[in-house]
C-alpha cells in the first residue's frame, strides 16, 4: 500500500462518499477503491465526527431517511439545533442544496453543516453535487429459446398426473367450508396467514410430494400479491443449480388468498415441467413467448385448439395484458405473451371463480336466495367485497374516463365542481350497493371532507374519488368487525382498543404488532384505544395512495364559515341583503359597524376579536380607526374614518374570516405577532393553498425584506403574522 494513502473502513463509508475524493495519486487511481490521500483526511475525519453527532442528535432522520429528501421544515430544525445566532438566510442555503428542484439529503445537510464549521476545508467537500440522478433499470426481455419436444407416451403420463393433482386441488377450492378447513391445516401456528414454510409443508403432506415446487409457489406468491417471497442466490444466471433464500416479511399470504395461490401454484408448476425450464428463469424475470411456439406449447400442458383458435387467443392475451403484479411488467416485450400471462389464463380455464369470483354461481345464488327470502351469508358477502375492492382500487388509480363518467352521473352537469350530499347517499347504493348504510356513508363523508353532514352540504370534485375508496373501506372494516350484524357506525362512531384493530387487520391479511399500531395511531396506553374512522381512513390510504384519505386536503371549515364564503363570494346578493338590512340606505360603501351588526345577525356563532376586526380594516382599506367594543365583543363605536368602500367590502370581509380562522389554527403565533417559514407554511396549508415549497419560500423571503424596513424582529427570518395571513388571502382573492 502506498505509504501516503490510508483504507477506508465500511463504518465510515457515509463520510467517504461526501469527500471529494482525488481521482489520482502517484499515478494511481482512487475511485471505486475506497482510498484517500491524506491531504483528504482532516476532512474525512471532520465528517466522521459530525455525523456522530447528527446520529446522537437526530437519530431517526440519519437512521430512517439517510438518503431521503429533508423537508424545509426539518432543515429548519436542525439549523435551530445546530447553528443557533448564524445570521444566514436559511432558506437561501437550503435553496443552494437542492439538485434539480429536490431538496437536499441527511448526509448533504451533515456535509454542508461541516463546511460551516471548518469552512478551510469545505473545498474537499462536496456541497449539492452529492446526488446523482438515479437510472431506472433497464431489463432486457428474455425469450423462451425452444419449446422441449415430448413423446406421445411420455406426454399422456404427465398428463394423467397432473389430472389427478388438479381434481384433489379443485376439491380444496371448490367450496368455502373445505376451502377453510384446509387453510386450518396448513395453518400450524394458527395466526392465520400462511408462511411459505407452511405452504411448502401442506403441499408435500396434504396434496403431492411432486407439488413442492418452491419456484411455483414464489411465483403464485409473487403474481397474486405483488410480494416476491424468494430471491436467487447465485451469480451465474445460466446455473441450473440456483439456490434460493426466504425474504423474512414477504413469504407470507392471507387466508383469502389460499384459493388463488393453490391453483396458480399447480399451473406454474404444471407449465415449468412442461416447458423443461431451469430453476434460474422460474424465479427470474417474466420469459417472453414467441407467437410460433405459442402453440405448441398448448399442445404440451393439454390444451386442444387449432393453430388459428391460439393465434387469436396470442393476440387477445396480448391486449389484455393479465398481468397482476405491476413487477412483472418489467422485462415483458410490448409484442409478446409471458409465462405468467399464460398461466393466469389457464388458471381461469379450470377454475373460473379466479381472482374475480365465479359470476355464474353467485348469479345462481342470488336467484335462490331471492327465491327463499333469504340475504347473503357473510362469506358470501366477504367474496362480493373482496370482488368491490378490485374494481375501486382500478378505477381510482387507472381509469379517470370512468371517475369522469360517474361523476357525471353525480353532478348532472361537467361543468359543476359540487354535489349535494343528498345526491351521493342515493348515487352511492346505486352503483355500489354494498356501500349502502347511511351511518357509515355520512361517517365517511365528516371524516374525508372535514365538514360534517347537513342540509346545505356538498362533495367537491376532487374529494369524489377519495370519498368513494374512503366509503369502501369504511364498510369493509364495519363488516369485519360486526359480520354484518348491524353498524358500529349506526350512531356515534366508537373506539376500538389495539388488540381489537391488530386482529381486524390480521384477518384482512395486514399483521401488524400493537407495538406498531400503538405508534401508528398514538394511542393512549392507559386507555389502549383510538377511533374507529382512524383506523378506517389510514387503512384507505394504506391500500390506496391515489384516493383514500384526504382529510388534509379537504377545507378546514365549518358549515357555517363555508356559508359566509358563498355569500361574499356573490357581491350582488350580499349587496341586496345589506340594503335590506340597513333600510334601504346605501352610500358607496358601508359603516364597519354597520357590517358587524348585520354579520352577528346572519352568522351568531362565528365571533371577531377586536384584534382581527382592526387588522383587517386597516389592511383592506389602508384606513386606521380606533375600535370601541361591548362586553359580547361586538363593535358600539369608532374613533376615525370606518367607512369601507365598495370596492373593498369584499376583500376586507375575506380578511375578517380568514384573519380569524388562522389566528385559531396557530394561536402563539398570533399572539408572537410574527411568524417563522414553518408556521407560515403550516398556515398555506390550512387554507388549502397548493403552493411548492420552493415557491412558497420565495414568498417568504420578499416578505422578510418587506417587513426589515419597519420590523426588527425580521432580521430573525420571521414576519409579521397578519403579513402571513393577507398573503394567504389575497391569494384566494385572486
């Protein structure tokens, strides 16, 4: 080893990749040897020092998000943390770490602290160039090279065995109760999903040793989940002697997927044997068909059709793209049929109650149910939800056309932004009819929105999907825990203790500790319990990001706050009401006192402080007026010029609500008088302002300097706290 240049070791490799590390030293190359000179190690040892500390002091951020992006908010931590009176303009800086619009990483913040502390040797340390756009792996599709040519006899044998093993599966999955019975054997811990250990063990024991396919189960696993329970462990893709290793919180699957996996296992295994593949591309990626061996290969697993009856089938799995698992569309050729494809197609041939259910049977059932007066068992209704789920899930993330057509169906009219709550409680059982009990809708609906229900209530448009996946699993979840005897939502919605959730979950096939949930849901340990539409509206978003739960997204106000907005928002009505008010008497403009009687007249529970009512004359009219206030705080009188102009009574009536609807939202702020960029961010937010980040901060900035001229508290990086909320007003103005 070079005398000069010292090893790296792997504890401190996060160090090392925020050096910049000389390329050549004495003619020898450094890079991707973990070398450096020791010109660099002052620099290293520096940034070895400051994330021990960062680890100390922020351990979940370096531990959890090492390469995640910090928030402006966490930067602004740190830096109260770290620096205390720097006297920089932090959101400058933080500005300066962003690489092509996203923030800076833990470790590029640890990196960039360093150069502050030691700026001498900030030249060996790389400041914003840490990051490097990351590649999206391209995979090459593999194509089945040849399809293994089989004599008769030998054939017919494999056939006849595989007929005996599908007639045992099929009576498995035939029925409900047999169904079950057999999840209870495999089941030997009785927690009620399946490792794949068990699976293994079941298929050996209960159906055939020649099933024990642990490449077919991962893949069953893996097509019907979206979870790869088994990864290969050797190098050399062309080693037919791969070896495989267990993914420890990915081989497992729910009772309601047994059915599923159990047939999909027998196909996979039935297809590999046939087709003669290797161990290496049974787990490995998606094999392509070539559309000549398509054929062929029917022939082999027993399929009897024409050259030209599986030409077109080649087309129509083509079109129809089976695939389940969003994985397995990696190394697929847009032209071409995988294995997969294959196999869930022939699994739909000899059991077509598949993933979807059998339509013809439950038809049936439902005319002799009809036939007898009788309702649905609760397995029955089980299936029907697990059916819903596919199809809400699909038409939330995939298919706006559809979104757009219900929708209309809703609103009657494309152009109209809201529906009546009304509307939804008959349009909803329509098209879903298991989301049918009003309870459970209106709980949704006061959950989703923020607003509760009531006669002038409404759905915005962009609350419609979310409030659709939201209606859903808020019945699902009711149903697992009453079997659909009755509603926990029929009245007051109750709480559920931590056991009870875990078990909900577990039976839906989600096992989580009541450690977890306990820090999921913040639950009181005295109490060990948390509201039911909580545990409803996170498993909604857990299950689907695109809709579930938008509680955060939807307004903040009241029913009647969002009654004073309609109002204002239509100058001509509330010009009429006023003049009525008044007696007819109209000047241009109106008396502040005038508008605060009328508006205690029309909304008696929304209340001013004489605070907000003086900020928001002097801001809209650039007037100042002593306020003289009674003992229930309203306005008896003023001192000064009160007359508000008609062109500004709608501006100072948005500043009167929102100026008192934030100063609720951040109360130590407003009583500060001034407001950091978190706190002004965290405002935006609660009036729905969808501004970026970035965007935001430079509004901030023009702010602090606007402010600088007559506040010295500005030189702190905060602003005045009625600045904060005009910004946010004149915003929705606008």
């Amino acid at each position: 080893m070079h005398p000069a240049l010292l090893p790296v070791d792997m504890l401190q490799g996060r160090a090392f990749d925020m050096i910049r590390v000389t390329k050549t030293y004495d003619g020898a190359t450094l890079a991707g040897d973990h070398m450096i000179c020791v010109e660099d190690l002052p620099a290293f040892l520096l940034l070895v020092c400051g994330f021990h500390v960062f680890l100390v002091v922020f351990p979940i951020l370096a531990l959890e998000t090492p390469e995640k992006e910090v928030s402006v908010n966490n930067f602004y931590k740190i830096c109260d943390c770290m620096l205390f009176e720097s006297g920089l303009d932090l959101l400058a800086e933080y500005e300066s770490l962003k690489i092509q619009g996203v923030g800076p990483s833990f470790d590029a913040v640890v990196a960039w602290y360093t150069g502050l502390v030691r700026p001498d040797l900030k030249s060996r340390i790389k400041l914003g160039d840490n990051k490097e756009p990351v590649e999206e792996e391209v995979i090459v599709p593999v194509f089945l090279e040849q399809v293994p040519h089989v004599d008769k006899k030998t054939q017919k044998r494999l056939l006849k065995h595989f007929s005996t093993i599908q007639k045992e599966i099929l009576n498995v999955v035939s029925n409900t109760t047999s169904l079950e019975h057999e999840f209870q054997k495999a089941d030997s811990n009785g927690n009620s999903i399946l490792s794949l250990e068990e699976f293994m063990k079941y298929l050996n024991v209960h159906i055939s040793p020649t099933l024990c396919n642990l490449a077919a189960a991962g893949r069953a696993i893996y097509t019907c989940t979206g979870r790869n329970p088994i990864v290969t462990t050797s190098n050399d893709d062309t080693n037919d002697n791969t070896e495989y290793s267990l993914i420890s919180d990915e081989d497992w699957f729910a009772q309601r997927e047994f059915g599923n996996i159990l047939i999909l296992t027998f196909i996979y295994h039935k297809v590999f044997a046939a087709l003669q593949m290797p161990q290496h591309a049974q787990i490995g990626n998606p094999v392509n068909i070539f559309d000549h061996h398509f054929h062929d290969i029917l022939r082999l697993i027993g399929v009897k059709i024409s050259t030209g009856e599986s030409q077109a089938l080649y087309n129509q799995l083509k079109q129809k793209r089976l695939r389940l698992a969003p994985e397995l569309h990696k190394g697929c050729h847009p032209d071409s049929v995988t294995i997969d494809e294959l196999c869930i197609w022939f699994a739909f041939q000899i059991w077509p109650s598949l993933f979807e259910g059998n339509k013809q049977s439950k038809k049936k059932a439902k005319k002799q149910n009809s036939r007898k007066g009788k309702s649905s068992t609760p397995t029955e209704v089980l299936e029907e939800f697990l059916v819903l789920e596919g199809a809400i899930l699909d038409m939330a993330k995939q298919r706006p056309d559809d979104v757009h057509h219900l929708w209309l169906q809703l609103a009657g009219n494309e152009d109209s932004e809201n529906a009546s709550i009304f509307a939804f409680l008959e349009f909803l059982p329509k098209m879903f009819p298991l989301l049918s009990n009003e309870g459970t809708i209106l709980h949704t609906y006061a959950n989703t929105t923020g607003r509760e229900s009531g006669e002038n209530s409404f759905i915005l448009r962009k609350e419609f999907v979310p409030l659709i996946v939201n209606c859903f699993y808020f019945h699902r979840i009711d149903f697992e825990f009453t079997r659909g005897n009755g509603s926990m939502f029929s009245g007051n919605a109750p709480d559920v203790t931590i056991s009870e959730a875990r078990n909900c979950l577990l039976r839906m096939g989600n096992p989580y500790s009541e450690e977890e949930l306990m820090d999921i849901f913040n639950a009181v340990k005295v109490t060990d319990s948390f509201a039911l539409p909580d545990l409803a509206l996170w498993y909604a978003e857990l299950k689907c990001p695109q809709g579930g739960a938008v509680f955060s997204e939807s307004s903040a106000l009241n029913d009647e706050q969002v009654a004073f907005v309609n109002l204002i928002d239509k100058p001509d009505r509330f010009k009429a009401r006023m003049i009525n008010f008044c007696g007819g008497h109209y000047e241009d403009g109106w008396e502040i006192v005038q508008l605060d009687s009328f508006l205690r007249s029309q909304f008696p529970n929304l209340l001013w402080s004489p605070e907000v009512i003086t900020e928001a004359f002097t801001r809209s009219t650039g007037k100042t007026c002593a306020m003289l206030t009674g003992t229930t705080g309203n306005l008896k009188g003023v001192d000064g010029d009160s007359m508000i102009p008609s062109k500004d009574v709608r501006t100072y009536l948005t500043y009167l609500l929102y100026f008192e609807f934030l100063k609720q939202q951040l109360p130590e702020a407003a009583l500060y008088g001034f407001a950091n960029f978190v706190e002004f961010r965290l405002l935006a937010q609660a009036a729905n302002i969808e501004i970026e980040d970035d965007k935001l901060a430079k509004v901030f900035r023009n702010l602090c300097q606007e402010g600088k001229q007559s506040h010295e508290e500005a030189k702190k990086e905060v602003v005045a706290f009625y600045s904060c909320c005009q910004f946010i007003c004149n915003n929705m103005l606008h």
